[in-house]
C-alpha cells in the first residue's frame, strides 16, 4: 500500500498510464526533447546540411545573392538553435554546421577589399578563428579532442608532403589556379608556406575535420560522419565554379577525413592541406618541370 506521500503514487497520478514501480524513475518530457529521443535528430540535422548544399548550388548556378542570402538565414537559424536545443550530440552538430555559411560569407565579402592574393587568405581566415574558438570553448574541448598534439611529427611532415603533393599535382589538372607568388625565391615561398599551412591549412582542417566530422561522427556514426563532412567540404569548393573540384575536394576531403579518423591527428591533416596549396598555388604553376 502507497502511502499518500510516495512519490510513485504521485507520478502514477499526474502521469496516467504508468504503474507505481515504473514511474518512479519517470519524468515528463517537452515534446522537442521527445522528438530528440525518439530517434529524429538525424532528420533535424539533415535540415541545416541540406540548406547549405543548396546555398552553394544557387552560388555555383550564378545566383550568389540569393545563395549569401540563403546563407546568412542559415546561420542565424542555426545560431539561435543553441537556445531551442538541449545540450546534446545534436546541438553541438549544429555549432560546427554553422561555421560554414560563416566562411562563405567572409569569403564572399574578401574580394571588395583584396584580390586573389596570400591577403585574401589571411583576411578570410584570421577572423574566422573567432567562431571557430567560441565553438570550441562552448563545447568544453581541450586540445586534444581537437587533435592538437605533436606526436608522430617525425613521421607526419614526410608524410604530409608527398601526400599534399599529390593531391595538388592531381588538383592542378582540374584547375587553373595560377601563382600566388611572383617567384620561387626563398622570401616568396616562407610567406606562402605560413599562410597556407599555420592559417589555411590550420583553421579549414580545424573547422571540417577537428569539428564538423567528429561532431557528425557523434550524430551519425563515424563512416556517416566522414561521408558527410567530406561532402560539404567538395561543396564549399563550388565557387571554383566547375563541377569536377566540387568533386575532387570531395575525394580529397575523403582522403584527409580517413588520416584523421585513424591518427587523430589535426597537425598532420593540416600540413596535408597546406602543402596541398604549397603546391597548387606555388610550385607547380612556377616550375619549369610542370609547364
């Protein structure tokens, strides 16, 4: 027999439909959160990744004001998600996604105030390292769950360096790129080097690799994860406006997304992607080898 102070008998009172010993444990849920245990996350994160494919389609169509536009909604939406949403696998997805309308529109905004030089890569990235540490500290992430260590790095530069230049011998026969720097001069190829691998190379592979795939890893597994971060990666690369990088940077971002789901390595998938560029946009356009 209950006694009318048993807190069972109370949640079976308010709570029809369950018996004393089950609701004892029990307690009521809002229907967001509902919805969020229910299995329908996914669906919910499909939403924001869907939003931003088509934003950048709309760019490479030759619509970039209605893709900034859909862009700069996403991001507010996403945004404001971190109030609706309890603290979650699905919330913290929902920061990472929200960093990449953020560089589309740094990106787009850049060449009203630099051309297509090493400035236009400083002025798009060095501020989005605000996002991208508020991000970071919100979640509570130390350097390690971002892969910041120093392990292996005896083997990792070699290794970065014949991978970078291969995936940028293959990326340069997709497309032009052309030299950001005059000559191959030592001077030249220091200044290129720092912003492609400690600025580029850094923040793009902390965003997609670091965030973005670990986050989507926790939401839809880890091959699920890769795939995806992987994707949006090729299509945040449609402004080269053909289809063929949107495609290569997607198998590239497969490449780099697989080392670093099996080193856990954000130096190393860093100095990837750098040297990638080293090579894209120094050595091979000014070496007489590849001319």
């Amino acid at each position: 027999m209950h006694s009318p102070t048993d807190p069972a008998l109370t949640a079976a009172l308010l709570y029809p439909g369950t018996d004393g010993r089950e609701s004892e444990n029990y307690s009521p849920e809002s229907p967001l959160r509902s919805c969020l245990t229910a299995g329908k996350e996914h669906h919910i994160l499909l939403l924001p990744i869907i939003g931003i494919i088509f934003a950048e389609m709309l760019i490479y169509a030759g619509h970039p004001q209605a893709g900034m536009a859909l862009h700069v909604l996403t991001v507010l939406l996403l945004s404001l998600s971190v109030m609706w949403f309890p603290e979650s696998h699905m919330s913290r997805s929902l920061q990472a996604l929200a960093l990449l309308p953020i560089l589309r529109l740094l990106n787009m905004s850049m060449p009203v105030f630099s051309g297509m030089t090493l400035d236009f890569f400083i002025f798009i990235y060095l501020p989005l390292l605000l996002p991208v540490y508020a991000v970071i500290r919100h979640q509570g992430m130390r350097l390690s769950d971002v892969g910041l260590t120093p392990r292996k790095l005896y083997i990792y530069i070699p290794l970065a360096i014949i991978a970078g230049g291969i995936i940028g011998l293959g990326e340069s026969m997709v497309i032009n790129a052309g030299s950001l720097i005059p000559d191959l001069s030592s001077e030249n190829l220091f200044r290129l080097s720092l912003v492609m691998i400690l600025i580029v190379g850094f923040v793009e592979e902390l965003i997609f690799r670091s965030l973005l795939q670990t986050r989507m890893g926790d939401s839809f597994g880890r091959p699920r994860g890769l795939l995806i971060a992987s994707l949006l990666f090729g299509i945040m690369h449609s402004g080269y406006g053909t289809f063929y990088e949107v495609l290569y940077t997607f198998s590239a971002g497969m490449v780099l997304g697989y080392m670093f789901l099996r080193t856990g390595s954000l130096p190393l998938v860093s100095l990837t992607h750098g040297f990638v560029n080293i090579f894209l946009f120094g050595l091979i356009p000014l070496l007489p080898y590849f001319k």
